[in-house]
C-alpha cells in the first residue's frame, strides 16, 4: 500500500488496524514499533488504563474520550504482535468477547428472566465464571486470579473467592483485632527484626486493612485515591501559604507546616460546611 493510501481508508476500526499493521511492518514501518513484544508494552497497557480511570475521576470527558482510544490502540497493539505469530488476531478477540458476553447474560440474551436484582446478577455472574474456570482445569479457589494485577487489587480479589467458600471472618469486629495483632508484630519487627521480617509484617497489615475495607463496602483504591488527592491539595495549600511569605517548605520545619495543614483542613470544613 502507498505511504499515502493509509488517508483513503474510511475512518474507525478498520483503519486503525492497518495503521497497526503498517507500524510492524519488518520494512517499511516504525523502528520501536517493531521492536516491541507483549513484555514491554504490557507496562503502556496497565498505564493507559490508569489514565482511562483517572480522566474518569476528573470527570473530564475529553480526556476520557482520549484515553479510550489509547486503551484500545493497546488491545490492537497485542492483537497485532499475536496475529504476526499465527495465535489469533484482532477479530478472534472481539468475537471471543462478544460470544462471553451473549453467555452471561442469559436474561438479556436468551431465555432467563430479566425479573432480578443486581445482587443476584452479580451471583449469577460469578456461578457461569467459575463453571468457565473449571472447564479451563482450574480446580483451585484462587486459580487465574492474575499476578500482574496491582497489590491491594489482587489482595481484595483474593480474599473474594476465599470469602465464597466461607474463609472469611463473619464480621468486621474479627478484622479490627487482627489489625491490632498485626500491627502489634509489625512494631515487634521494627524493635527487634530485621529488613526482611518488617516488610512481611507491613505487607500482612496491607491485607487486613484491604479485607476490612472488603467487610465495610469500601473500594480500598478508591478509598486511597481519596486520600492521596486530599493530602496533595492539603500539602499545596502549604506550598501556597509559604510562597506569600517568598518562601518554601525547604525554608520551613515541621512544626510551621503542620499548623499550615491544619488551617488548611479547616479551611476545607469551613467551605464543607457552607455548602
């Protein structure tokens, strides 16, 4: 096809998967794209996804739409390297999907009554999952919960499936002493352990208040991320202050910039309580 061709092609899909596989053409396409493997793009993948969820908390939907089609230039990116290998192409994957999507939602698609609450969807959903995972030769409860997946997330997703065969605390009261146990050992390794023996003490911490985060309904990323967003405006209003006197934190000390904080959530109360 001619350099220039690639501007006739009706505009969408179908064009995107020929820049595609123009960019990994040996020849005449682009150097790093055809240097590229599922390795070293995985890492762009898990960040547009991010960036797809961050325009989403920003609320910001020419961002989103932006995002989107990062993420999917992604999907299109693997699919490509897979069909250059003969294992399956772009088309083998939307099938796939939409053939998943037929089969779990019998009630939309088949035959079930629609007469249901999500609760009970979300039951439905994860039974034709695992029957999907047994047929795939997964016995094992915490089988395909993937690797890759971000720490809290897997540890969350790892403590659901524990959770449906009744490993579970049956209240948060069980979860709050575990936390006080935990955090007990995590101060006895930091008097008298080592590197090593801290770090698996801070991690089994992290999971508790995961699995608490589980028994009170609260999504724990989204959680974090709330708190992450609070201390950078926080920490600005810092910066803000101080920079009215021509000054830095680094011309600061704890003790002033702790009180600034503190204006600074008072501030924000003050503004709360107005609205």
């Amino acid at each position: 096809m001619p350099r220039d061709a690639i501007h006739d092609l009706p505009e969408g899909l179908e064009q995107l998967l020929t820049i595609m596989q123009r960019l990994r053409d040996p020849q005449t396409g682009c150097p790093w794209d055809v240097e590229q493997t599922y390795a070293t793009i995985a890492p762009y993948t898990i960040e547009e996804a991010y960036e797809v969820a961050d325009a989403i908390e920003r609320g910001s939907m020419p961002e989103l739409r932006g995002e989107l089609g990062d993420l999917l230039f992604q999907v299109v990116f693997h699919a490509r390297m897979a069909e250059e290998e003969g294992h399956f192409s772009f088309h083998d994957v939307t099938r796939d999907v939409a053939r998943k999507m037929i089969d779990r939602h019998p009630h939309v698609f088949g035959d079930e009554s629609r007469d249901k609450s999500a609760e009970q969807q979300t039951v439905d959903w994860e039974t034709v999952k695992a029957a999907e995972r047994a047929a795939k030769g997964a016995s094992g409860v915490l089988d395909d919960v993937a690797v890759g997946l971000p720490a809290l997330l897997r540890a969350l997703k790892l403590q659901k499936r524990a959770a449906r065969v009744g490993f579970d605390w049956p209240s948060t009261d069980e979860v709050l002493d575990k936390i006080a146990e935990e955090s007990a050992e995590l101060v006895e390794a930091r008097d008298t352990l080592g590197p090593d023996e801290i770090e698996e003490e801070m991690g089994d911490l992290l999971f508790v208040m995961a699995n608490l985060s589980r028994h009170m309904g609260v999504d724990p990323e989204a959680a974090l991320r709330r708190a992450n967003a609070k201390f950078t405006r926080r920490f600005r209003a810092i910066e803000a202050a101080l920079a009215q006197q021509g000054r830095t934190p680094d011309d600061s000390d704890l003790a002033e910039m702790d009180a600034l904080w503190d204006a600074a959530k008072a501030a924000e109360k003050r503004t709360k309580d107005l609205e």
